[in-house]
C-alpha cells in the first residue's frame, strides 16, 4: 500500500472558495480512484490561498483484474440491436460470445475481462480531467493556454509512492516540488511524502491545515486582547475568512480615534469587518477604540508599518461610516417612508413602500394576539423599512433594522417601536434570537407571514433545495418566534388574514385558494423539521401532526408528552397492542370491505377480558379528551396507560376471528374502540417500534 500526494498550487484562492473547492477535489479524486476498482483507506484535502492538496492513504501498486459478464439481446434480435451489444462489450464479432438458455429465451453473452493497470497511470488519467472539468464558481483564462481555473495555475505536485506521476496540463509538468510563503520563502523546494510535504511547508512558512490557522489566529487574538483588558468579539466567518487570506498568520492589533466612539457600535465594526477584515473589541459592554487584524507575514518591524496602514485605512472608512450617521440623522424616518416607492420588492408585489402598507396593517391584527400595543405595533411597521433607504444602509446592507433602531431612538420614537424596528428581521439563522418584546413579535411575525403569503400567492415556493427568498428561514422564524414566546397564535386565521392582504394585486382566486391549502402544510413540513432537530422523533411528530390543528405551541408540548409516555413500560406496551389492533383491522376490512367503525354491542361481549377493555376504552376516552381539552397532556397520557392491562389482557386470551361472524364483526368494532380512544392523543399507526 502506498500514499498519493496531489498539490495544485495557483496564484491566490478566494477564501469564500477555498472550502468548498478542497471538498470537491476530494470527491472528485476519490470518485476517480473508486471507478477504477482502487480502494483506499484515507483521503483528505487541505486549503491555503495558494494551493489545493489532496493526499489518499493506503492504495494497492495497481488496480484488480476485472473479469465480468454482459448480457445481450436475445438470439434473433434486429441487427441494431446485436450491433450494440457487441460495441459496447468490445467484441468483434458474435463468434466471441456464447449463447445461454433462459426462461425466456436464447441470450447472447459476453465475458468481459480487463487486467489491472498501474496505479500511477490511473492517476495520470484521472488528475487532468479532474483539472479541466473543475467545477469552479468563477474561473479564468491567462496567457495564450486553454485552461481554465480559478487564477493562474503555477505548478502541479503528483506523488504515488515517492514518484512522480509524469503528465502535462496545458503545458504544466508534473513534479515533486512546490514553493513556500510568497515573501518569506518563495524558492522551489522538493517533497518525498505528505509527511515530508507538511514538515517542509512549516520550515518554508505555511501551515497546510485551515483549522490549525484558525486556532492560531483566534488563540493569538484573545491573548493581545487580555493584554489590554479587552475583550475580542469572536466572529466566526470573520475567522475562517481570514484563515483563508493567509499561509502564515501573525495577529496584530491597531487603534482609531476615540471620537468615532460616538458612532453606533455594529457600524463601526461592520465598516472595519467590510473593508479591512479586522475584529472588533469591546471594553465591558462598549466597542473599544481598537481593532484585530491578521497580517501574512512576519515583517522586520514587527508589523509597525502594517498596522499604521490599517490604521490609515480605517480612519477613513470610519470618518465616512460617521458621515453617513451624521447626515441620515437630518432626516426623519417617517419623511422616507414614501420614498420606499423606489424600492421593488417583487415586481409581482409591489414596491417596498405597498408591502408597508400590507405588514402595519397585518401587525396591527396580530398585536391584538400577542397583548401587544396595536398602534405601536403599526407605527413600527410603517416606519420599520425606511432605514433602506438611508445612506448607511445602502453602504452597509446588512446595518438594515439596525440602523432604523438608533434613528429612531434619536428621534424620540418609543422604545418599544424603535426596538421593534430593529428586531423585526430576527431570527436570521439558528443561533440569532428571536424577538422578545409584543411590539417587536408583531412586527417580526406580519413581516415574515406578509412574505410567505405573497410568494405563494404567485406561486414563488421553495423547490427542492433552491429557496432564493429565503422562505424556509422565513417560517422557521415565525415557529421559533410562537415556541420561544409561549405564544398561542391560531396559524391558519393569521395566514389566511395575511392571504387577504395580498389580494390588491388581483391575485387569481385560484392562486389564493392553492396558497390558503398549501402554505399550512409548508408550516407543518418546516415545524417537523425544527422539532428533529430540537431531538424529538420524527414519527412522533408525525403521528401529533396527523391530528391536524394549527397551534404550534400544543403540537410541541403534544409530541413532548407524547415522547416522555412512550418511554415508559406502559407506554411500549401499549403501543404494541394499540399497532397490533390496527394492523388486524386493516387486513379484515380491506378483506371485508367495509369499515367496523360502529359501537361494540355489550350483549356480544362474552368473554371477561373484553369486557373489561370495553369498559376501560370508555373510561379511558373520556378522561383522555378531557384532558386534552384542558390542555394537560401529561394526564391525556396518564389515562392511556390504563389501558395497557386490559389491551394485553385481550390479546392473550381472545381470538379476535373467531368462526361465530357475529362475535368476530364486534371484537373488530371492540378493536376500532382501542384505534379511537388513542387517536384522542396521537396517531399510534405512524409511531414506529
């Protein structure tokens, strides 16, 4: 066995593209590998801005013998046929294939038998191909070569076994050498191993691993950091950002001037984020007036003349951040407001300025659910877009919301509509908040539903894994925003509400019928999707779903209770007679062809053990809607265990088809009773085990 080293060094890799791009060799190489019956044990891919690597462990000197037989058409076929069959088996003539007998019929086979090749001419193959055909996001051309990648490409490392593996791509010879840091070891040096590789690559200043530089830059951040009493504001594709612009991280740390302290915090490190890809740090829970940056060498003056650089640099992007703050403060949120006819949101919805109009009165209806002020709630929602239309918005778009919050706190809003304002986004991905506030819970939640209910009016869903309006994220902040807040908000009056809204565009009643019957299932699809994730089963989730309803906040705390009773010895066992009552009862009426949904009729039950269970089924169904009605669910549950005893019971001692068609028809009546009463709590016909 031996080990494949593959180095494809270029001029410097985008970091957003450096992730991805290792991934995809990987793939790519081992699919290669693979289809040429070469197993190996390892495979691994490493990201620097200047080079991809590739190393496989554990790989055979040649690839097996292949022997293998092809089946053809049957003796007789249309010679078109028989002539396809013997190009594609490789075969000359039918002289060089057999005739075998089949049920069927007479069939032409051929035995098709391939000796192994050397591991070394397979990667020879297999490696230009992969570098041609390399699915780059962006690629270029240079010079007067064809080749396209994603910067020029340099040189090409390919070792098996400490040899070179000889091939040309577009004039470029593979080898055994490659080159350090650019500045501070840029001459050729020659590999043996991955081992050998990686030794040389630290003495010649990088480091191969992206996670190592990660650790490194982070560690080194946090240490200047406590040096000054601050504390670094970790942002984690800021770091894998940076990561991904050097071989060599050093960690320096600069400052600005004190007075731009009096800009909001969130612009001043989104500006020095944006521009100079610099972390931010804070002293207690102010920004501090100094800045992380990350540099890709070690330089003589120990960085005096890179972070006086930086420092220029930020003193000017900070100096506009403050004009924009400054100037956009003249102007009242509410003077903007018309000026969001400018803005499209959708050509099919309208302008940012009529989806407003849409969302303050769809916040207004729903503040009334959330005990929320509803004319704060409208306010906010008039005003909550305006910021789109600022200067600092349309620098920094991601400041939208925000920046809306300080504009309004500075033009005495009240606070619960500029917080409102600010927080009506949220949540924008798993690990943001939700908004906490009645004011801002409105707003957040017409925003997203006034969204929802448009695109699926114009037939704009989600297909497959595109989403390009983010509509997946959209209701998945609508369930967090209802569970996180303990909300009870009926799902499918609000949504039919907002549907309504959406109607001054002459949608097709058709449109808003389908939207009206679809989006509650795409809800339901989405709820499932986050309860999994939050741990809980999918097919209890199913099952509570399979009830139907709206409220969110009693299908979670069902499925909860639902898991918690499953997990006891009452609640396996009965789920075991409950599926075995169910399956005996779709195999009889399916075989009968009727349903035996009817009462049991107490004079047919003969024998002690159901008697029993109709009278506990009874019992049990009426304690379990109960408490489901209060809302108990723990209790609905507590009543279902009482009907383990008797469910076992009956099993054990009575023949359910029985020869008497009477007593057979009311035992599969009785076992209807024990299908009901547990559809009062769930599905039991969708829980696995």
């Amino acid at each position: 066995m031996a080990e494949l080293l593959l180095e494809l060094f270029s001029e410097e890799i985008p970091a957003r593209m450096q992730t991805r791009a290792a991934e995809d060799l990987v793939r790519l190489v081992g699919e290669g590998l693979k289809s040429a019956g070469l197993k190996f044990d390892t495979i691994q891919s490493f990201a620097t801005p200047r080079r991809l690597t590739v190393v496989v462990d554990g790989l055979p000197a040649r690839s097996p013998d292949v022997r293998e037989e092809k089946r053809g058409p049957r003796v007789g076929a249309p010679e078109a046929a028989v002539q396809g069959f013997l190009k594609s088996a490789g075969l000359k003539s039918l002289d060089q294939a057999e005739i075998r007998p089949d049920k069927k019929g007479d069939f032409y086979v051929a035995t098709i038998e391939r000796s192994g090749r050397a591991t070394s001419q397979v990667v020879a193959e297999i490696v230009p191909e992969i570098v041609r055909s390399f699915p780059w996001p962006k690629s270029m051309r240079w010079g007067s070569g064809r080749l396209r990648w994603v910067r020029p490409l340099h040189s090409i490392l390919c070792i098996f076994g400490g040899k070179v593996v000889p091939f040309e791509i577009d004039g470029i010879r593979s080898g055994k050498e490659t080159r350090g840091h650019r500045f501070m070891a840029p001459k050729p040096f020659s590999v043996r191993s991955f081992d050998d590789y990686v030794q040389k690559l630290r003495k010649a200043y990088v480091l191969l691993d992206a996670h190592e530089r990660q650790a490194i830059i982070l560690k080194c951040a946090q240490k200047l950091a406590a040096k000054e009493r601050l504390v670094l504001i970790e942002d984690m594709a800021l770091l894998a950002e940076n990561a991904g612009l050097t071989e060599w991280p050093v960690v320096l740390m600069g400052s600005f001037d004190e007075s731009f302290l009096d800009v909001p915090g969130e612009v001043l490190a989104t500006a020095m984020k944006a521009h100079q890809k610099c972390f931010s740090l804070r002293k207690r829970e102010q920004l501090a007036n100094r800045f992380i940056m990350v540099a890709n060498l070690e330089a003589k003056d120990r960085g005096r003349a890179i972070v006086a650089g930086n420092q220029r640099v930020i003193a000017a992007r900070l100096a506009d951040a403050k004009f924009f703050f400054d100037h956009d403060r003249k102007v009242l949120l509410e003077e903007r407001v018309p000026k969001l006819r400018e803005i499209v949101f959708h050509e099919k919805l309208g302008s940012q300025y009529e989806r407003v109009q849409r969302v303050r009165v769809l916040a207004r209806e729903i503040a009334k659910l959330v005990r929320a002020d509803p004319d704060l709630a409208e306010r906010a929602a008039i005003l909550a877009k305006a910021d789109l239309v600022s200067d600092m918005v349309g620098e920094f778009p991601e400041l939208q919301g925000v920046m809306g919050r300080y504009y309004a706190l500075d033009q005495e809003e009240y606070p619960e509509v500029a917080n409102a304002i600010g927080a009506h986004y949220k949540p924008v991905g798993p690990s943001d908040d939700v908004p906490r506030d009645p004011v801002a819970i409105a707003v957040a939640l017409a925003d997203k539903l006034d969204m929802l209910t448009g695109f699926w009016a114009i037939d704009e869903k989600p297909t497959g894994s595109k989403d390009p309006y983010a509509l997946r994220r959209a209701a998945l902040g609508v369930i967090r925003i209802v569970l996180e807040n303990d909300l009870r908000l009926p799902l499918n009056d609000v949504t039919r509400a907002a549907l309504q809204k959406q109607k001054w565009r002459q949608l097709t009643t058709h449109g808003s019928a389908d939207a009206q019957a679809s989006l509650p299932a795409f809800f339901a699809d989405r709820l499932k999707v986050h309860l999994r994730e939050q741990g809980a089963r999918h097919d209890l989730v199913d099952a509570v779903f399979a009830l139907g309803g709206d409220d969110l906040l009693m299908i979670e705390r069902r499925v909860e209770a639902l898991g918690r009773f499953l997990d006891t010895e009452d609640g396996e066992h009965l789920l075991t007679g409950t599926k075995r009552a169910i399956n005996i009862l779709r195999i009889e009426e399916k075989k009968d062809a009727c349903s035996y949904d009817q009462p049991p009729d107490p004079k047919l039950l003969k024998q002690s053990e159901e008697q029993a269970l109709a009278k506990v089924v009874d019992e049990v169904e009426r304690a379990a809607a109960s408490a489901v009605a209060k809302e108990d669910f723990e209790a609905a549950m507590a009543a279902m265990a009482k009907l383990r005893a008797p469910v076992d019971a009956f099993f054990d001692h009575v023949t359910v088809n029985t020869d008497d068609p009477a007593l057979r028809e009311n035992r599969l009546r009785l076992l209807n009773r024990i299908r009901s009463t547990t559809l009062t709590v769930a599905d039991f016909s969708k829980i696995e085990g």
